[in-house]
C-alpha cells in the first residue's frame, strides 16, 4: 500500500515535467497517428490530431507523431481527437 501511493505520487508529479520537457508548458503533450488541418471559422489555421493519447512520449517509437493539444474529444477519453494542437 505503501508502495502504491509513493508510486502514484511521482507519476503525478512528472506528469507536468514530462509535458514541459515535450515543448508544452501550457498544454498536453499527445502522440498521434496523423495530423491535419482545421477548416472552418472555429479552427481555420489550426491543427487536429487524429486517434490521440495523451503522454506525448516517445511517440516516434509507434510511428506517430508528437503534439501539445489544448484538449481531446470525447472528453474525459482515453484516445480521441486533439484539438488546437501544435506538432513539432
């Protein structure tokens, strides 16, 4: 038990570090398998990544690429879209 919560309390605390050390200080750092262009007024110029996970981690490693997205739909999803993202 003991363990688990020290365990726990780390992964939450790099959590961020792993974000900002990605190029995202203000966003989520994502791996995605494409990204594409907005169209539209509400995302005219901005980026959406397709089939999304949130780490941002060694993304290139499965092929996908990495992104800092400002949120994923569905909300509250494990995998989805990003939107307003930023690909490096």
């Amino acid at each position: 038990m003991k363990v688990t919560i020290i365990l726990s309390s780390l992964v939450v605390a790099l959590f961020p570090a792993t974000a900002i050390a990605q190029g995202c200080p203000l966003q989520d750092s994502y791996c995605c398998d494409a990204s594409v262009k907005g169209s539209g007024p509400a995302m005219d110029g901005k980026d959406v990544g397709i089939n999304c996970v949130r780490g941002g981690f060694d993304c290139g490693f499965g092929g996908q690429v990495t992104g800092c997205c400002a949120r994923l739909a569905p909300l509250g999803g494990a995998r989805g879209t990003g939107i307003d993202c930023t690909f490096n």
